[in-house]
C-alpha cells in the first residue's frame, strides 16, 4: 500500500513539474512576443519618421543626405530588427524547433531532413534535445530504460526489450511471448 502512495505521490510531482515547466515556457514565450511586437512598433514608427523627413525635405526643396539625414535611424532598424531575429531564434528554441537553412520551414530539432524541402540538416549536438535516459513505464510496474547509441535514433533497451534499427516498430520480447501463448492457449 505505501508503495502505491508513493507511486502516487511520484506521479503527482512529476506532473507539478512538467506543469509548472510548461507555464514558465509559454509565459516566456509571451513575454518574447510581446518584446519583439515592441521592437516591430518602433520600426515602423522610424520607417514613419524617415518618410516624413524625406517628404518635407522634397517640399522645402533641400538637397537630401542619406549618411547625415537617416544613420541614426537606419542603424536603429538593423538593432532592432537583429533583436527580432534574436527573438524569433529563442522562440523557436522553446518550442523545440529550427528552420530549415535552405526554405525557411520551420522543423523538430532532431530532424535529418526538412519534411518540406528535403535539404538535409546539420545535427549539432546542441541541437538534440538529451534529457538523459528516457524511462518507459509499464502497466507491470518495471522501469525500462533507453540508452542512445552514436546514431540519433539507435536505442538500446534494457530487460529484454529490444528495437531494431531499421524497423520503427518497438517489439517487446516479453509482450510477444505472451502473446504467443494465448494463440497457443486459443488452438
């Protein structure tokens, strides 16, 4: 019984925390959009105001200077629109994506190819998502751990489960034997 609490109690944190990770995503992820929605308003205010400079210099008939006129509003677009990119980058990072190098898709992370283009990816290690070794739990209450291989999607598995590396179908030795009984049950 105090190995059911337990398990409760387990279940309980592990779901308060993956809650409470997933509120502080989307609550920085607000936080980002909001600051690069900031940063698109100031843009489009100084596209206003080099407009607005450039019209009334062509009423008063005065000769316009872009390098005197426009520097300082110009290279207060690059910053801003380099703080947007830098934005866009960390968004897409909370939502465990890339884009693709070659359409601009935006993709997994763990990607070998663009599913939309095609181009192949380079997979940094920075890239891949390693939260250490991943843990399947079963209706028999044993613990099965997956431990990566070199290759990104070769796994091995521990306790008689094992995962063939050309088949993306997970076979489980022990759930096949049992299987194979019941048919035999059923002849």
């Amino acid at each position: 019984m105090e190995k059911i609490i337990d398990n409760i109690k387990k279940g309980a944190y592990n779901t308060y925390k993956y809650a409470a990770e997933s509120a502080g995503k989307i609550a920085r992820e607000i936080k980002l959009k909001t600051q690069m929605a900031n940063n698109k308003l100031q843009i489009k205010d100084l596209y206003e105001d080099i407009g607005k400079n450039v019209y009334e210099k062509y009423l008063l008939k005065e000769k316009i200077d872009i390098d005197s006129d426009f520097t300082t509003d110009c290279s207060m677009i690059d910053i801003l629109a380099g703080e947007i990119e830098e934005i866009r980058k960390e968004i897409l990072s909370l939502k465990e994506l890339k884009q693709c190098p070659e359409c601009n898709y935006e993709i997994g992370i763990d990607y070998h190819y663009c599913p939309n283009c095609g181009y192949e990816q380079d997979l940094d290690k920075k890239d891949m998502k390693n939260d250490g070794p991943a843990t399947i739990e079963t209706t028999d209450n044993i613990d099965k751990t997956l431990k990566r291989k070199n290759n990104f999607n070769d796994y091995d598995m521990s306790e008689d489960d094992t995962i063939n590396e050309n088949d993306t179908d997970y076979e489980k030795t022990e759930s096949q034997d049992i299987e194979n009984e019941e048919i035999e049950d059923d002849e």
